[in-house]
C-alpha cells in the first residue's frame, strides 16, 4: 500500500477545483436540506435517529434516500387516541 502523501502536493489543484467545487456544494447543500428537514419532523417520522445518523455517515445516499423514503415513513403514535 502506498502511503507517500507527497503525492498530494504534485496534484494540481487548480485544474481539479472547479469540477470539485460544485459537487461538494450540492452535497453540502443536499445535507443541509435534509438536516433542517428532519429537525422539523423528527417527532413524526418512525425511528428519527437512525435517519439522523444515515443522513450524516452516508454522505451522498443518506440524504436522499431520506428525502424519498424517511419522510414517508410517519409514527403511528395512538396513544393520545380516544377509545
């Protein structure tokens, strides 16, 4: 295994930076927009911190499987129903 970080500094990285640049802005973004999502609703969505940890650790997958899937899944919570 290679472990020579002088690699690094032989990258030019202003030729990388704006293909990079707009990726990790739409993934940031994409977080953010899940995030602020989920604080909004996390008394109503089933299971909340495990999506909360999936939204962080799987970077990219985390937040829109999320976004498509999480907030479907609501709690179903009767405990405050009348009988």
């Amino acid at each position: 295994m290679n472990t020579d970080m002088t690699a690094l500094l032989e990258i030019d990285w202003a030729q990388i930076l704006p293909f990079a640049l707009p990726i990790i802005l739409l993934n940031l973004l994409l977080i953010g927009v899940a995030l602020y999502d989920w604080f909004k609703r996390k008394n109503l969505i089933s299971s909340p911190y495990i999506w909360l940890v999936a939204i962080i650790l799987l970077q990219l997958l985390g937040p829109i499987l999320y976004l498509v899937i999480g907030r479907r899944m609501i709690r179903n919570d009767y405990s405050g129903e009348a009988s």
